[in-house]
C-alpha cells in the first residue's frame, strides 16, 4: 500500500524501530506464516541469523528479545510493557520460547547468530529465520529486512513490493512523490498540504476515523511522557546514564508555574528528553517516523499547542484540529523521505531519522502557525539542510548517547526553522526535494563507521564503563 499518516506515526516498543519495532514485526510474521502452513507441529529446531547492523548493535538496541516476543506471536502495536516484561522474564528464566504462541521451544538470546561484518545486498538489517523438523529438513525459512521506521521488507518480494506500491498510489486521489509535485497539487487544490494528505488517507478511512486515529497517536505520545516522568534513577543498559526529565519537570513546576513563553525551550527540551528516555527503557513510544527520533515531533506539538499565538485561548476542538494538522502535515512531508531516500540510521546515518524527523516537525509547525505551502516546504527544507551529515553511532549500541540530547536539540531547530520560514515568503534557493536528494546522497557515501555499526564515533571513542 502507498505510504500513509498510519504507516510512519505507528504504536511500538523502544528503543528502535529498525531494531526492535521491524524486527519483532518480521518474528510475527514468520511465526503466523508458520502457524498458517500447518507445519508448526512439527518444529523441532529453530534458527536465526542477524546480519550488518542488527547484529552489531543489536543487543544495545533489544532487538534479540523483540525478535523472541514477535517469535512468539506478539506484534509490536499491540504488546504492552508489562507482557514484554512478563514474557522476557519467564524465557530467561525457563530457556524457553513459545514458537507462534503454542510450540515450547528451548531457545534463547544466547542461540542467535551474529554476522555483523556480513551485509545482505538489499539492507544492512537483515535477518533469516529457519525452522526444521527431527530429521533437520527445513520446514520453512525467509529471510526479511528492516528498512527503517519500523517497515520490513521480505527479501525475494522487493519488485513485487515496489510495483504493489506504485499500483496503490494510483488508487490515491492526489498522489505525488516530490515535494514538487505535492507543492503543484495545493496549487491545483487551492489545499494546504495537510489537507493534501487528508484527501489521500480518505481513500482507506472514513474522516472519523482519520481524525480518531490521530488523536490517539498523540494520545500514545502523552502517556509516553507521563510514564517517563514517574521513573527515574538511571536508564539500562549499563552506561549509567541518568534519567532528567523528572528532574527537569520538577523544576519546571517551580520556576514556571504560568507558562511564561521565556521558558518554550525548557518545556520542548522535557518533551523531548521525557520521550526518548522512556523510549531508551524499552517503553512504548510512537515512531515519528523512528523510535531513535521518536521526541522531535511530540515535544515541536507541544510547543504548537502551548506556546504557538492564540493557543492560550483555544477550546479543546480546537486543539485536537490542531494535532490532527499537525500531524497530517507532518506525514505527507514523511512520505517524501520515504519516497526518495530513507528514514532508517543503518542505512543513511541519523540524517534520515533526526533529520527526517526534525524536518517533519518543523513543515507541520509552519502550518499551522499559518504557513503557505510554499513556506511549509521551505520550513521542512531549512531543518533538514542542517542536519545533513548527521552520523549515527551510538554508544554501546544504546539509544541513549547522543540520542536523547539530539533529539532535544532537532526539536528546537525544528522551531527555528518553522520561524524563519514564515518570516520569508516562501522563495528560497534551495529546495526540499534537493535537500532529499542530497540527504540521500550522503547517505550513501558515508561510511558504514558511522551508519549504526557501533564501529565509529562516540561509539569507539567513549569508554562505555
């Protein structure tokens, strides 16, 4: 299906979405494959195999026991922490995993295979899945991709994938792939680009719906920052990193009890540092478009409903218009970096997740403080232009360090740059789909150092103890 609002603003658990998200998915879908083909009961061994990136980093990043829970049938949008608590407690302590829910199976982290220096030729995360009967005759094995975002990719179905999504676009009323040709259909329309976006998801769902399933999206991002902000002492992993945002709230309370607009910065850095902490933990976040860059889009709405003019006096309808513009806006400006390069780290470095992220955020600001189209695209392409050669390397494969800061920081340049596009009026020099393209670009002349290998940057030149 084309890419829609629902694909690149979706419900997962932390800390990535192209390590645990994708890879808890591709589980899920093997196991229901499995279950399906009517062999499930004759399962008796289990293989896995992780490639490049995903098994480089991948215990930092949780992606071996989302890969156990998705084995076991759950789906990253629906589990809850306390059943990935729950089921992650009873396999580390029994040495056994449910297969597809039914099937006891003794298998563990310790039973994956890692191949870090070897990269499939479609994606640097890739992994294989095999199970076999007593004899050792393969039941059934498929090999799937995490492309970013929480999106897989099953290798084999790559053109078919393509071609499905090419034939799903036509079904779109107003279809475009470039910032161009999303900028010409407002001009057509006489739309903004949300209501662009609004047109095209009317295709799959009703208008209640679209509006109902965004008010939940952020509903998910509230609940995101008020758990974060009842945990505190230091976040996992064994980088003794320690949780601010309770901290960081507390002070707030005292220094800034009427929300005086001196203080946006302090109160966006919170969001934003409440959600990827909470993300770090393994909570349950939204990707926007990433778990990685999952507090730039939340803590730049709050800055829309809080401090943006005229909010002070807004009734709760229109505050709720306002997450659904937001957020509308912000997916069709996604569906851009989808299109014509990527939103996942491993495969161009942080540029595609904070960037794309940062970009997002700020188009769908622009919007709605009253922005023109041609302004949304000149806020989107402001942030994004300053965060191109953003690498990805985090410490001890740990979305921690820079993560956590680095999505504060996106979130401000978010503002910034929403700012100085609607000071202009709209006519710049570059433009968002050169922006993109050279995103793209640089992503593939990086070097895989630094493209979430955990052999790069930080991640080498910090002791992680």
């Amino acid at each position: 299906m084309a890419v829609g609002v629902f694909d690149l603003f979706s419900v997962g658990i932390g800390p990535s979405s192209s390590h645990t998200v994708g890879p808890m998915r591709a589980a899920a879908v093997f196991a229901e494959e499995l279950k399906g083909s009517g062999s499930l009961d004759k399962v008796a061994g289990l293989r896995v195999d992780l490639y490049g990136s995903l098994a480089a980093t991948g215990h930092g990043h949780g992606t071996m026991t989302a890969i156990l829970l998705g084995l076991e049938g759950f789906h990253p949008e629906k589990i809850l922490p306390a059943e990935v608590e729950e089921r992650l407690a009873a396999i580390a302590e029994t040495g056994t995993l449910q297969l597809a829910g039914s099937v006891p199976l003794p298998y563990g982290v310790k039973d994956m295979v890692l191949r870090p220096l070897t990269v499939l030729p479609r994606h640097t995360n890739g992994m294989t899945f095999t199970v076999s009967d007593k004899e050792d005759e393969v039941l059934h094995k498929a090999t799937f991709f995490s492309v970013g975002g929480g999106f897989i990719v099953r290798e084999g179905e790559e053109d078919a994938a393509l071609k499905e999504l090419d034939e799903s676009k036509k079904e779109l009323p107003l279809p475009f792939r470039t910032a161009a040709e999303l900028l010409g259909r407002c001009q057509s329309k006489g739309l903004s680009i949300g209501e662009i976006m609004f047109v095209n998801e009317r295709a799959s769902r009703t208008e209640q719906e679209i509006r109902e399933g965004l008010l939940h999206i952020y509903s998910v991002m509230e609940e995101c920052v008020a758990t974060s902000l009842k945990r505190e002492g230091l976040l996992p992993g064994g980088l003794k990193v320690r949780r601010r945002a309770p901290d960081w709230r507390e002070r707030l309370d005292k220094e800034d009890k009427d929300r005086d607009p001196k203080y946006w910065q302090e109160w966006v850095n919170l969001i934003a540092l409440a959600v990827n902490e909470e993300n770090a933990s393994g909570g349950r976040v939204v990707t926007a478009p990433t778990n990685g860059a999952a507090g730039i889009i939340p803590a730049v709405l709050y800055y829309a409903l809080h401090f943006a003019p005229g909010m002070d006096k807004a009734t709760q309808e229109d505050r709720d218009d306002v997450v659904v513009k937001f957020l509308l806006t912000a997916g069709a400006i996604g569906v851009l970096y989808k299109e014509q390069a990527s939103i996942s780290g491993a495969e161009v470095g942080c540029q595609g997740e904070v960037g794309s992220a940062s970009s997002m955020a700020a188009g769908a600001l622009a919007e709605v403080m009253g922005g023109t189209p041609q302004q949304v695209e000149n806020a989107a392409e402001i942030a994004m232009e300053h965060n191109l050669g953003l690498t990805c390397d985090p410490i001890g494969g740990l979305v921690q360090v820079p993560c956590i800061e680095r999505n504060a920081i996106a979130a401000a340049k978010a503002i910034n740059a929403a700012k100085m596009a609607l000071w202009g009026d709209g006519t710049h020099r570059v433009s968002l789909d050169e922006v993109i393209v050279t995103m793209r670009e640089t992503g593939r002349d990086m070097s895989s150092k630094y493209k979430e290998t955990a052999m790069g940057g930080l991640a080498v030149n910090v002791v992680e103890c």
